[in-house]
C-alpha cells in the first residue's frame, strides 16, 4: 500500500465521524422547529371553543430553518400577543425561558359548521322545498348573518335575494314571514295560549320582530318570528 493510498484512507476515516455529527446537528435544529410548531398548535386548540358538531382544524406554518434555537430544558411558554380574533389566522408567541429565545408563529384556525346550502340557484321569490337544500360543512368566518343548522327551520320560507349554489343561505336571503302574508299569530302568557290569524306588515325572518294586524280585532301588534308563517306575542 502507497503512502498516498494510506493518506486517502486516514482523511477517510477522520470525514466519517465529521459527516456523521454534522448530520445529527443539522437535524437537531428541526426537532426544535417541530416542537415549537406543535406546542403552537396545541395551545390555540385549548383556547378556541368547538361548537357541537362542529369541526375544528389548527395548522401552525412552518418555520424558517434559519432560526437559531436551542434545545429548551423546560416546557415551552405560549401566549396570545395583543388583542387577536380566534376566527381565522392568529400569532402564537413561544417562549423558552431558560434559553432566552422566543418566536412568533402564525397559526390557521378553521372552524367548520354544518350549515343548510342551496343545492340550486335560488331566485328572488321562490319558496323553498326540501330539495333545495342540504346541509354542508362551511367555514365560519365567512358567515356574517343568521345561518340555520336544519333545512326544516327555512322550508316554506321565500327568497328575497338571489343565492348561488352550494352558498350557506343567511337569514337577510329568505323571510320566514313576508309582508302581506297570512300568519299564525301565538300568543302565551298566565298559563294561557291563544292562537289567531293575522296579515304581515313587513318582512321578518327567524328571531326578528315584525308588526303583525290581528285579522279579527284589526289590531296592529308586535311579535317576534318563531317559524315559517309564524309570529309568538308574550303578555
């Protein structure tokens, strides 16, 4: 064997060792970035409440590998900075305190809800049947107005504003009572019920107050909608 063989052979054997602890370090760094994306993501999951039957997901974005941490020898401190809304993307702020390093994480919040689409355009005018409407999974934030769960709660009601297909249908689309329309008027109180028929002076939908004439008495109330073609006063 030449000296140069035995030269190759020794820088050889001296790179291997290198190769191997420089692959261990490069690695270290990313198990910090995964535990810190993790401990993001957990924290937010305890903070935001999941309605019933509804579908949380919390997805941390990933870090710059270029971020110098270090291992942290406790558990990680998180917290909310400023004033955030928990409906859509947040920062998360990281802490390790016996290493004196923090990070910033943005974290997606998507909270889905089953919520009744149109399965159909929807002109202005027409009433709603069981066949126009499903129930889908739809993202919260997106949804500015009254939403119903259950297409019982909206079938029979009429569309005043066009909604496209697949869109959730809110509460200012449709009137549960519409103006001029003939209405149960229900009335409790003192253990008493009454029920009578009435006429709509305005459109209303589900919760809202509308003023309502009594078709006997020809007396104009108010009453809050509580269905399809239907108005409760409370004495």
């Amino acid at each position: 064997m030449t000296q140069r063989t035995h030269l190759t052979l020794l820088v050889i054997i001296i790179g291997l060792p290198a190769i191997f602890f420089s692959t261990i370090t490069s690695a270290a760094p990313q198990n910090i970035l995964d535990r810190v994306q993790h401990t993001a993501e957990e924290f937010v999951k305890k903070i935001v409440e999941t309605p019933q039957n509804g579908q949380l997901t919390v997805k941390a974005a990933n870090l710059d590998s270029r971020l110098k941490l270090t291992a942290c020898s406790t558990p990680l401190v998180s917290s909310i900075p400023g004033k955030q809304n928990l409906s859509g993307n947040v920062t998360v702020l990281i802490r390790c305190e016996p290493e004196n390093w923090q990070v910033y994480v943005p974290v997606r919040i998507q909270l889905l809800l089953p919520l009744v689409v149109a399965t159909t355009p929807l002109s202005r005018g027409v009433v709603l049947t069981a066949s126009d409407l499903a129930i889908k999974m739809i993202e919260t934030r997106f949804q500015r107005g009254v939403v119903f769960e259950h297409p019982q709660q909206i079938i029979g009601s009429k569309v005043k504003r066009n909604v496209n297909i697949g869109e959730a249908v809110q509460g200012g689309d449709i009137c549960l009572v519409c103006r001029n329309d003939s209405v149960l008027i229900k009335a409790g109180g003192n253990g008493l019920d009454i029920i009578t028929k009435g006429i709509a002076l305005s459109d209303g939908s589900l919760g809202e107050q509308i003023r309502v004439q009594n078709t006997k008495s020809k007396r104009v109330i108010d009453g809050i909608i509580t269905g399809v073609g239907e108005v409760t006063v409370n004495f």
